[in-house]
C-alpha cells in the first residue's frame, strides 16, 4: 500500500445546508461560541469560525444552496462537503494518486477556507460524499 503525497493536518471547514440559516447562526454563535467569519449573501454562504476550522451554512433556497438539490430530510442532505486541510499540496501527485486508486476526481480551484485562500481539490467517496483536500493559503 502506497503513501499519500501529502500529510493530513485536520478538517478545515464543514458545509451545512440549512432551511433557516438565522436559526442556524444564532446555534452556533451563542450555543456554541463560533463567531461570524464572513458572509457572502449574493451566493448564500455564512461563515463561522469555530477555532481552527470553519462551519459554513448554506440556505437551502439561496444561490449554493439550490444547487445541492432537496432540502435537509428523508429525502435531501444537510452535508455538503468534507474538506479536509493537507500540506505539500501538488495537485500533480494528489491527482495521480487519486487515480490510482481509482478515485472520481472533481473540480479543481482556489477556494477559500479556515486558513484563507488556497489550492483545492475535489474528489468523490465511494458513496458519493464531496471531500475537499485544501491546501496551504497562496
């Protein structure tokens, strides 16, 4: 078994598709302490730090939020995406990785998450779920 060309350093954001993105802010910022990072209402996008990492929440009528289908329920998800944060980010290596194991391989792009702005890498599980290999801030 061979070795990823990069070294896992933690989840660097979490996408919730929510139906009520103020009851949702308001859980996270005073339930649990995270505070407002960004928000990007043109596309539906609210950002909360949550120490090192983000929770994103994604309005499932806005802009993103349309994108990933249903709503959260028996027959829509809530999740949209794992990222997880990973050093030594060469898209080359992680693609051809990828492929050798026989990985669907999605979009590539800068995007920005807990660190700032960076390499990313999507890529799909064996059920489906979106993960996001985000590299360090360019």
């Amino acid at each position: 078994m061979d070795t990823p060309p990069f070294a896992l350093r933690g989840i660097d954001h979490l996408v919730l598709r929510v139906r009520d993105v103020e009851a949702m802010i308001a859980f996270y910022r005073d339930v649990l302490g995270c505070t407002m990072e960004r928000s990007r209402e043109d596309i539906g996008l609210y950002q909360l730090r949550a120490g090192d990492s983000l929770i994103d929440l994604v309005p499932v009528d806005g802009k993103l939020g349309r994108m990933g289908g249903a709503a959260p329920g028996a027959e829509g998800r809530n999740l949209d995406h794992l990222c997880l944060r990973v050093d030594g980010f060469d898209r080359d290596a992680i693609v051809a990785h990828l492929q050798a194991h026989g990985a669907r391989i999605g979009e590539f792009g800068m995007r920005y998450g807990a660190q700032g702005e960076g390499p990313s890498q999507y890529l799909f599980d064996p059920e489906d779920n979106v993960v996001e290999l985000k590299g360090p801030p360019a």
